[in-house]
C-alpha cells in the first residue's frame, strides 16, 4: 500500500471558505488514485479561509510520476453549493518527492477540475497523452469562457460580457476590492451632492469657488499645482513629468504649419532660433490628433477643443519653456501665435486650450487606448491560448489581474452613452471614436518600447525627465528577468518557432489588438528567442510601470481643474487683447462637469488595500528552483530602483513618485 500525503492549501481571503465536500483524485504516470473523499479531524473547517490541512490518499501501488491532480467538491444536504477559493496543492509520494499543483481560482461548481502540477512546460514537452488531452481540455473551455467582443469599430477588440458577474471568476475583483471601488465611488460624489455641486450647471464666476470644491480632496502635489499652474516652468515641466510624459520630441526644423520667426520668440538679440534648433535645444509638442474632433453638447453647450502646436525651448539652466503657442493646425489670420510677451490672459488662455488639449489626448489615447485596452488584449490573448502550465502563462498572468473587470467598468461608466466621460469631456461621444481611431491607426510598435520611444523622440540627454530615468531603469529590469525567465525554458530560436501556442497568442493580439495593422510593426509571429523577450517585456511594462506613470498623478496634476480642464466651453480667442479673467472663467467647464471630472480622477488615482506592487507574486506559479531564484533577483532589482528613486525625491521640489517601483501595481487594476 502506498500512502501520499496531500496538503490542501485555502486562499486567505474574503468568501474563500467551502463547507462542501472535497474530493481529490492523484494521477500518474504509472497510474491513478481512487476518488478520495479528503477529511480529517479539523472536520468542515478543513477548507476555510486560510487553512492549511493535510490528508492521506492511499493507492494499492506507486503511480509513478505525478502528472496532474483531479478536485471536485459536493455540496452537503444542509448546506448548498458554495464557492471555494484554493490556493494550491501539494502532495509528497511514497518516494519522498513533493509535487506542486497550483490552482488560485475560484471553484463555484461541482464539477471535476483539473490542474497540471507546477513544472512548465511548453506545447512540444508535453508528451503524456494525459497531459496533451488536458492541455487541451483546458484551452478549449478558455475559448467558450473568453470570447472576442467588438466594443466599437476601429478600436481593439475585448472580452465579451454582459455584465461583470457574466465574467469568469477567477478574473473578477477580490471582495475587498469590490467594497473599497465602490466606497470610492460612491463617497467622491455623494461629498460634492451634498455641497450642491453635482447638479450645478452654472459657470464658475472666481477662482476661490473652485478653491473651495478643491479643498475636499487634495495631496502635496495637487497643492503644489494649484499655486504654480500659472508658471510658464511649471507648464513646460509637466511635458517632461506630469500626468502625460509622451508628447514632447526635439525637432530639428519646425514644421510648416507652424510660422515661428526668431524675433517672435527672441526677441531683443535673444539666442538665435535656428542655432537653437541646431544644438537640439528646441521641442515641440503636436496634438493634431484632435483636429476637426467633433465636440460634445454639455449642458446644451456647445464645447471646443483646440489641436495646438506647442514650441518649447531648453534654457541654459536646464528648464523646459513654452515659447510658441499655435491652437490650430492650419495658420491664418483669425489663429494668431501666442507668445510669452503677450498679454497675462492672452498667454495663460493659450495655455489653458493646450492643457486641455492634454487632457484629452492622455485621456483617451496615453492611458485608455495604450494601457488599458492593449493590456485586455494581450490578457484575453493569453487565457484563450495559453494552458496554465505554459511558462508564459505562469509569467504573465500576474499582470493581468483586475483588467478584465476594471475595463469593463471603464466601458460601463466612462465612456458609454451615458458615461461620465460622454456627458461631461468635450471630445465624449463622436469625438472620442475619432481620436480613438486616430491614435490606433498612427501607433507603432516602438512607442510601445521606452527605449525605442526616447531615442525615436530625440530625448536620451533631455535634464530632468524622470519618467525617462526611471522608465528606462525598470524596463531593463523587467528584460533580465524576462530574458532569463524566458531564455531558461527557450534554448534557441526553434524553440520559439515550434511553440505553437505563442505563435497563436502573438497573432490573436496583432488581428484583435492592432486590427492586422501591419503599419503598427507588431510581429504577426515569433522567430527568435529576443522577439519574444522583447515583447513580453512590453506588454509586462506596459500593464504595470507604463501605466502607473499615466495614471497615479491624474488627482495631482487634474484635480485642480484650471491645470487640467476636462471641458472648454468658448472658442480660443481669433485676434490678441480680448482675453481677460471673466473669460478665462467663462470657458471654464461648468461646476457640475468640474466636480464629476475631480471625482473621477480621484477614483481612478485611489489604490485598493489588496494593492500588489511590481515583482510580488503571491501566487506561486512557478516551480522549479531557477525560475523562483529569478524571481527573488527581479524583486531586488526593483528595490535597489526603489530605494534609488526615494532618494532622489527628497532633494526634487515636485518629487516624481509614479514609477516606483513600490508604488507601481502588477497590473491594470485601477
């Protein structure tokens, strides 16, 4: 008689708890268990949350090797079938050998379920046909479970859903989750309800109005932009290290619609324009997406939205500084160039069209299109064509935790018909497709790639562009650890080549992803080892460190709306000396757009408490030695960055915290 002792493992989480009836069935190389049912003295409290039992399984002769376990469970007379959240199984054999079998998904039924144990293997190693049937099994039920879903045409596909609940389980947020999201939600607008704000349609008629909506939620930060948000410094940095580091690029001749003269820019025998040009001194920021956008209708008022032009100049103490500002694309009489001589309203309302020009573009093309979408995509890639015991699933899926829900969220109250961002942003409706399919259409992989994208922008050298620093820091980071990773279980090239089931996962994203764009550059398939590791790195740093860096200071830099208007209700001046306070005032978005895009923002930079910061991996996947030893390295790295970070910050008047690495979740999850 041969005894194996198996150790069930209960996640220790909310509602993880079965009073079913558990059973296990052991299968082998040499053979299979009986279908045991698993009890021992702790009786009913085997399964709750956060326990740890051990049971024996006893079989008339060894089995040889463990290929996978079989679990189901039963519900009692007295009680119904409930939900069951195990975390992992381990088993140790007559032999003395412990085998690994990790699950970390819900159980909601009574049906068998089966789990390969946790040594990775690719399509081609699977060679028990026990294995091959259940790779297979599995991948097939993936497909019913995660469907395409054409949300809106011209832009990547998603996951279909009715609802949230009409998701797989083991996607859906964690009930702490759930309960903080719409404590948030709930509490941001219920403070401005009852201020009589949310409702208010009237303009704002001085700024110490909106000082006092401010003051109900502020960090040092949005503190900090509310006093200089006036300040051409303070304009020119948020390029470098705002909310939307990704438009400025050094240009090495200005482009033709945009008519600067040297005198109109230095004046007084200030530097020369093509001399700076020359030395590289001279930026330009573009947002011709936005060009002829159709805009919203928002309190039966029309509302504008500017595709500006934007020069800026590196000064010899190394500040950014808004030189030229031209809010439409096409010169001509009635689009005048501003200039910092002008006048204070003049200039700062050239300023205030550009912001929320901004706003705009990060909005829906920065962090919705490049981070949120793409990274459903590589997610929804990844479980319909990718088995559990892959190497790749067991890298990836980390990183893919809460997207599926919050996208679905995002769909259902921010930019659906009746969404936030439909009701109260000036490009909501018509206007957000076309940018949209814009920006798709213009993406290229390599922007997609921080080191591809600064060099591509001419900013290697630009001073205190710490997105840049820190960017590129944990992007070669994430590619040792994805290199070595991924190199330990892909000796060479014809690894890759043969692995059918990456080629399928790389081909999903760029036909439901990049719509078959073979414009964009993504790889419709893998040849070589360091395709691969490339684009793996891309789509880990995309979903975590990217993400965090377009979306952690929204409440910083927006929540004081003149910084960050999300709406503009006047047409930008067509000739100079007209602008004036009142006017600036009058273009503000009324008060109830103000208040709905705070509390927005406020949400959306809010971390949950079951937060999991980069390189954590909670869930044991992995179970060989090397991959796990790989990890602990990565996770140093990361707090070598960390610490690194820290230390810098506390000698920056703004400090910039967004990637690090202790502040960067493992995924899209907010």
């Amino acid at each position: 008689m041969s005894t194996y002792k198996v150790t069930v493992f209960t996640t220790n989480g909310v509602a993880a708890t079965t009073f079913n009836n558990v059973f296990v069935k052991l299968v082998g190389t040499e053979g299979e268990s009986e279908r045991t049912w698993l009890w021992n003295l702790k009786g009913p409290l085997a399964f709750t949350q956060g326990a740890v039992s051990c049971f024996s399984v006893w079989c008339s002769t060894s089995i040889g090797k463990l290929l996978l376990i079989e679990i189901d469970k039963q519900a009692l007379l007295l009680f119904p079938q409930d939900s069951w959240f195990p975390a992992k199984v381990e088993v140790e054999s007559p032999e003395g050998h412990t085998y690994k079998f990790p699950i970390y998904r819900w159980n909601t039924d009574h049906k068998v379920h089966r789990f390969r144990e946790a040594t990775a293997l690719r399509v081609f190693d699977d060679n028990h046909h026990l294995g091959r049937y259940t790779r297979q099994q599995e991948l097939r039920q993936r497909e019913e479970d995660y469907r395409w879903d054409v949300y809106m045409e011209g832009i990547p596909h998603c996951i279909k859903a009715d609802s949230p609940l009409s998701l797989p389980c083991e996607v859906l947020f964690s009930y702490t989750k759930s309960k903080e999201f719409a404590f948030t939600v709930v509490s941001g607008l219920t403070e401005l309800k009852l201020k009589g704000l949310s409702d208010c349609k009237k303009n704002w008629t001085n700024i110490d109005d909106i000082n006092r909506v401010f003051c109900c939620k502020r960090t040092d930060i949005s503190d900090y932009v509310q006093e200089h948000w006036k300040e051409d410094s303070f304009f020119g940095y948020q390029f470098l290290n705002g909310v939307n580091p990704m438009m400025i690029r050094r240009i090495s001749c200005l482009p033709s619609n945009f008519p600067v003269t040297g005198n109109m820019v230095f004046p007084h025998c200030g530097p020369n324009l093509d001399e700076e040009v020359k030395k590289g001194n001279i930026f330009l920021c573009d947002y011709k997406t936005m060009d002829g956008v159709q805009t919203s209708i928002i309190n039966g008022k029309k509302q504008y939205l500017m595709a500006p032009l934007v020069l800026l100049h590196k000064t010899a103490d190394d500040k950014l500084m808004p030189i030229a500002i031209q809010l439409k694309q096409k010169p001509s009489e009635d689009n005048p160039i501003f200039l910092p001589t002008d006048s204070e309203y003049d200039w700062l309302m050239a300023k205030i069209f550009v912001r929320s020009a901004d706003f705009n573009e990060h909005q829906l093309n920065v962090h919705l299109l490049r981070t949120h979408l793409l990274t459903e995509v590589f997610a929804v890639s990844l479980l319909r064509n990718v088995p559990m015991v892959h190497p790749l699933y067991k890298l990836l899926i980390p990183h893919t935790r809460y997207t599926l829900q919050i996208n679905f969220l995002a769909r259902k109250t921010l930019i659906s018909e009746d969404g936030v961002f439909t009701q109260f942003v000036s490009s909501g409706g018509e206007g957000m497709i076309t940018i949209l399919k814009r920006s798709l259409s213009s993406m290229t992989y390599t922007s997609l790639c921080i080191p591809d994208d600064i060099a591509e922008r001419g900013l290697q050298d630009v001073p205190n562009y710490y997105y840049r620093d820190d960017g590129l820091r944990i992007w070669d980071i994430i590619h040792r650890f994805v290199e070595g990773i991924l190199g330990h279980y892909y000796q060479n090239d014809s690894h890759v080549q043969q692995d059918s089931e990456v080629q399928k996962w790389i081909l999903d994203i760029f036909e439901h992803g990049f719509l078959s764009q073979a414009s964009t550059g993504i790889p419709q398939k893998f040849t070589t080892v360091p395709e691969l590791v490339k684009f793996v790195t891309m789509v880990i740093f995309t979903g975590s460190a990217q993400h965090a860096a377009v979306n952690s200071g929204q409440y910083d830099y927006g929540g004081w709306m003149p910084n960050n208007p999300i709406s503009l209700q006047l047409p930008p001046p067509t000739k100079k000396g007209t602008a004036s306070e009142a006017t600036m005032l009058a273009t503000f978005p009324d008060v109830n757009a103000t208040v709905q895009g705070m509390a927005t923002m406020w949400l959306l930079s809010k971390q949950s408490s079951d937060f999991i910061h980069l390189g954590q991996y909670i869930e044991e996947h992995f179970g060989e030695e090397i991959p796990c030893q790989m990890i602990k390295n990565f996770q140093e790295e990361l707090k070598v960055l960390s610490e690194d970070i820290q230390a810098r910050n506390k000698n920056l008047e703004v400090p910039y915290t967004y990637m690090d690495p202790a502040e960067v979740e493992n995924s899209v999850a907010i």
